[in-house]
C-alpha cells in the first residue's frame, strides 16, 4: 500500500431502527485464503496466523462494543457481512476472506461458529449473509458487519 492511502484503522458501530445495528471496520483487508506468496514455508504460515488472528480480533472487539452499547445479546437473528473492496471475489474464495470476520462475531455473541446458517437455509440456526460492495473512493476497503434483530 502506498503511504499516501494509509489512514488510521478505524471501527465503529450505529444504531439502525429498534434493534438493528452496523459495525464497520475501516481498512481491514480481506484476503482470499490462496492469496499470498511463500507458499510452504513456516514464515508464511506465521504471516497468515497472525493476519488471521488481526481479522479475528477487530471483528470481535466491533461486534462485541456494539452488542454491549445496545444491549442486543439476545436479539441477533441474522448477519449480512459485507466485504468493502475495488475487487471481488468469487464465491468460494469469498467465505474464505471472510472466515476471520465469522470467528470473530461467533466469539463475540458466545456461539460456536457452526450454529450460522449459510443464506438462512437452516431456520433453527443464525441467518448468515455475505455480501460484497464497491467502496466509494479508490484504495479504500473494510468490512461492514449488520446486526439485525427480530427477522420473521
């Protein structure tokens, strides 16, 4: 990344309606899980753990200030993840970049990461949708997390 684009890593979150709320986590790069040089060697592997673990985090601490601020513990039915980016990505490298953002939403709201439901095909699950966007200006990405409460 060029220095001129570099900004502070910014997150926030907005009360949307009752219940509803949006994360949004400002220059978080979301990577496809083949994407990177290095290949077979430890210092990759470790690059990418703590890539992950960054992801994992913020995701995490957003998801988690917003849920306290709002009291919205119980309330969450369905999530749309949307990934902020010039590019994009097909749909299985999609899930992929955004694996770290679930883990850490799943750590936030105290469930196992299997309890999401894909598009809400499992009604006795979490409804789980991601979506992608184009950003506004060149060189800008993150990831938008929608916290909707009370889907029927």
């Amino acid at each position: 990344m060029r220095p001129d684009t570099k900004r502070p890593k910014a997150m926030g979150w907005t009360l949307v309606g009752k219940n509803n709320a949006i994360v949004y986590l400002e220059q978080l790069k979301t990577k496809s899980p083949n994407e990177g040089k290095g290949g077979n060697t430890p210092k990759f592997f470790a690059m990418r753990s703590a890539y992950i673990a960054g992801c994992r985090g913020r995701a995490r601490a957003g998801v988690a200030q917003a849920i306290a601020k709002h009291a919205l513990y119980d309330l969450v039915e369905k999530i749309i993840i949307t990934r902020v980016s010039s590019g994009t990505l097909d749909d299985d490298n999609l899930g992929g970049a955004l694996k770290p953002i679930r883990d850490g939403i799943a750590d936030a709201l105290a469930v196992n990461d299997a309890d999401f439901s894909l598009e809400g095909r499992d009604e006795a699950k979490l409804a789980l949708h991601y979506r992608q966007a184009k950003p506004g200006r060149r060189k800008c990405c993150g990831v938008r997390i929608e916290l909707i409460a009370g889907v029927s």
